[in-house]
C-alpha cells in the first residue's frame, strides 16, 4: 500500500523529536534548526515523514521538511491513539510513538501536508495570540463578576480588575 522508500515516524516534543524509520529503527534529533538539518540528511530520497498534530511542536519541523522537498504528512494524534489502542499496546514512551506512528502510515492512507505561506504562517500566529488574550479578557471578566457576587470585595480591587 506504501509507494514511499521508506516511511519515517516522528514523536515530537519541545526539546527532542523521536524517529522511527519503516526500515532504519529509531533514532532521536533536537527540536531545532541543526536538529531538523541532521534529519533531513539522513532521510533517503523518496520517503514520508509523518507526525502528529501537537499543536505548536510539529509545526516548525514540518515546514522545514516541507520546503526543503520531503512529502510530510501531519496526521489527527486521536486516530493514532485509536490505533494503538486496537493492537493493544500497552508501553508508551516516545520511542514506541514514534514506531506506532510510522506502523499507522503504513497501514493507513496519510494526507499529505501542504504547508501555509510566510502570510498565512504569521495570520495563524496572530490569531493563536487574539485567542489567548480573549480567554484571558473572558477569565478576568468572570472573576470581577465572582467577586461583585460575593459582596466582600474592596470597590479599589474591583475598580483595578475593571480595568
């Protein structure tokens, strides 16, 4: 079912990512720019890298994969867990992830990753930030109102929370 030379498997983290290739076995690269060079040197021509989405930590690897030529595939973690779950896996660590990940593409059809333009990149980037500061605004709200309810609250804190 795989049309790739190989099929590489990659759990990442904030400081490390972990590797398992179809044919090569494990392997572990920093989470940084000599990490992600040091990989893509030792990725044969032809082959898939496929990662779960983490939200932040797989982002930077996979558009430099991306750009630098290699078919990356960013895949949903929760059918990776479905998958794991059904061969009744019961060790978990990073290494393991990264096996289990690259055994699913084997198996499974991955979508292939189309990477977001410069724009697009920095967009995503301010609405993250406009997200995190609505949440924020929405926090502080609830707790001034918490406050008010309890009747017990100094007006100076509450005119300084109404800010």
């Amino acid at each position: 079912m795989n049309k790739y030379k190989e099929t590489f498997g990659v759990d990442i983290s904030k400081a490390v990512f972990d590797v398992h290739g179809s044919s090569k076995g494990h392997d572990r690269y920093g989470n940084d720019g000599p990490g992600f060079k040091k990989f893509l040197g030792h990725l044969p021509e032809g082959s898939l890298v496929v990662m779960e989405a983490t939200g932040y930590y797989h982002y930077r690897l996979a558009q430099f994969l991306y750009k630098n030529g290699v078919m990356v595939s960013v895949v949903n973690p929760l059918s990776v867990k479905r998958f794991i779950q059904m061969k009744l896996a019961k060790v978990k660590t990073d290494k393991s992830d990264a096996k289990a990940i690259c055994d699913y593409a084997l198996v499974n059809e991955v979508p292939i990753y189309n990477a977001l333009t410069d724009i697009q990149s920095e967009c995503l980037q301010l609405f993250r930030l406009l997200d995190i500061y609505l949440k924020q605004r929405t926090a502080t709200k609830n707790k001034i109102h918490g406050e008010a309810v309890l009747g017990g609250a100094l007006k100076v804190c509450l005119s300084f929370l109404d800010t």
